[in-house]
C-alpha cells in the first residue's frame, strides 16, 4: 500500500472508495493544514512547471489557483480580500503584462 501523508481535495476519499479500495485518512488541526496547504503549492508549482503541454500547464495553474484560494481562506481572507489587494498592487506597481525584465539597479 502506498503511503502519500499529502493533502488532498475533499472528493478524493470517495473517489478511492467508490474504487473499491480502502485507505487511512485524518484531519488535520489548523497549523497543520496550513503548513500542508504551503507544501501542496509548492507540489503544484513544481508540477506546473514540469509540464510540457498547455493543456497539462493549464490544470496545473488552476491547481495552484485552488491551493491560493484555500490557502486565503485558511488565513480569515476572503478570495474578495485577496483579490483586491491584487488589484490595488498591480494599480500601484503594475502587472507583468509588459514582460519587463529589470537588468540591474546603479546605486
């Protein structure tokens, strides 16, 4: 029996169920999850960018899209929250739409 100790989205026990396997799970307490949600964005940040078609990229962006979003709500801010301190940091600094890549910096 393979061993995960991961993080998994909340339909993946019945999906293994309805396989008709058997498996162990747990709830984790609050920091737990927290620290759990961190290393599943870094999971998903490395499968993004160890995929090589667009189609694979783009599941993997909303996995790291739904891992931000948890991660949000974990720390009592809401995806509204979050958003709009997005929107206020890309009114103030700017997006990445310009493909801006800075050189260097004389002092």
């Amino acid at each position: 029996m393979p061993t995960y100790n991961k993080l998994v989205r909340d339909r993946i026990p019945d999906i293994i169920q309805k396989s008709g396997k058997l498996y162990n799970t747990r709830i984790l307490s609050h920091s737990e999850y927290t620290m759990a949600l961190k290393r599943k964005l870094q999971e998903e940040v490395n499968e993004y960018l160890q995929a090589g078609h667009l189609k694979d990229q783009g599941e993997e962006l909303a996995d790291i899209l739904e891992v931000v979003y948890a991660l949000s709500e974990a720390q009592q801010m809401s995806v509204d929250e979050l958003d709009a301190i997005r929107r206020t940091k890309a009114q103030q600094r700017g997006r990445f739409e310009s493909r801006v890549l800075l050189i260097d910096v004389q002092e």
